[in-house]
C-alpha cells in the first residue's frame, strides 16, 4: 500500500468510523464503570450522551423545522416496545434489520398519542439477537444515534436510529 492509499476510503470516512467506533468503546466501558459504582464526570458523558431525550423527545425534535441532523452528533439511550421486525438482509456478515420502535402516551382517558422510530440494526452481533432473542412486542433497550429522518406520504418526520446496542428489558 502506498503512503496516503487509504484502501478506497475517504479520509473523512475513515475517521468518523474510526471515531464511532471509539466512541462506542467509551460509551461501553463508561457504562460499565457507572455500573460498578465508580463515577464518570458528567459533563464527559453529557459530551457524548444525551439523556435528556426519550423516544417522544426524538421524535418531536426530528418533527422541529429546523432540526439539522448534521449538528446533533450524540448518542441516545431509548426504550420502548417493538411493533415489527423487518429482516433485510439475513447472511449475519451483513446483517441488517429495520426494528420499528414505539412508545405511548395517554392522553386523558379516551385517547393514545403513539411516538415512533425506525432503528437499524446491522452486523453480525445483531444476527443471532434479532433471530432468535428479541421479537416483536419485546420492551427493549436501545443505545443508537440518529442517522437520518424519514418522511412517510402525509409528510410526517420519523427518526431513524442506527443501533449500536439493544436489550431486551422484560
């Protein structure tokens, strides 16, 4: 390989997959660590993390006219209940499998306000878990940052989130 030949990659490419991938790391092992009692600061976790957003905050933040996706770069820790699993590719090398990820809301006694996501859940370490551990109706747990939006017909914005981890909670 020559100096500078990156093997086909982008320069940019590579380091934001180069830092994801570390920031994933991060986000494991500082978990493991509030785990077990030792404390992460919380201005490093808020610098990665956004726990001020649950599924009804993402959604009504993607909804916002002037949400700029290419701004908000943090990861988001969101639980909710799967309404269907959609397998789109089942060889585990390149697995991938779109999860739609609802929470309700009551909204008095007679009516129910439904806040949704579309997660994406793709690689090997997501074959087995979504074949055989995690099906539809499972409550869940999901680590996952915002990838894009996606507009259905009526012109209604739903967040899409690449997972990066999932639990099942129940």
């Amino acid at each position: 390989m020559e100096s500078g030949d990156n093997g086909g990659v982008k320069g940019n490419d590579r380091w934001k997959t180069v830092g994801r991938n570390l920031l994933s790391i991060c986000i494991l092992l500082g978990s493991r660590i509030l785990l077990y009692g030792a404390e992460l600061p919380k201005t490093q976790l808020s610098r990665v993390l956004d726990l001020s957003l649950d599924l009804k905050g993402v959604v009504q933040l993607v909804r916002k006219p002037d949400f700029n996706l290419p701004s908000f770069q943090k990861f988001l820790l969101l639980d909710g209940s799967i309404a269907g699993i959609t397998i789109l590719e089942k060889n585990p090398t390149n697995f991938t499998a779109e999860l739609e990820l609802v929470q309700g809301e009551w909204i008095g006694t007679e009516e129910v306000k439904l806040y949704r996501a579309y997660v994406y859940a793709q690689g090997p370490s997501f074959a087995s878990l979504l074949t055989s551990s995690i099906k539809a109706n499972d409550y869940v747990l999901v680590i996952g940052s915002i990838e894009d939006i996606y507009t259905d017909d009526a012109g209604t914005r739903y967040p899409v989130i690449l997972a990066h981890s999932i639990r099942k909670l129940h």
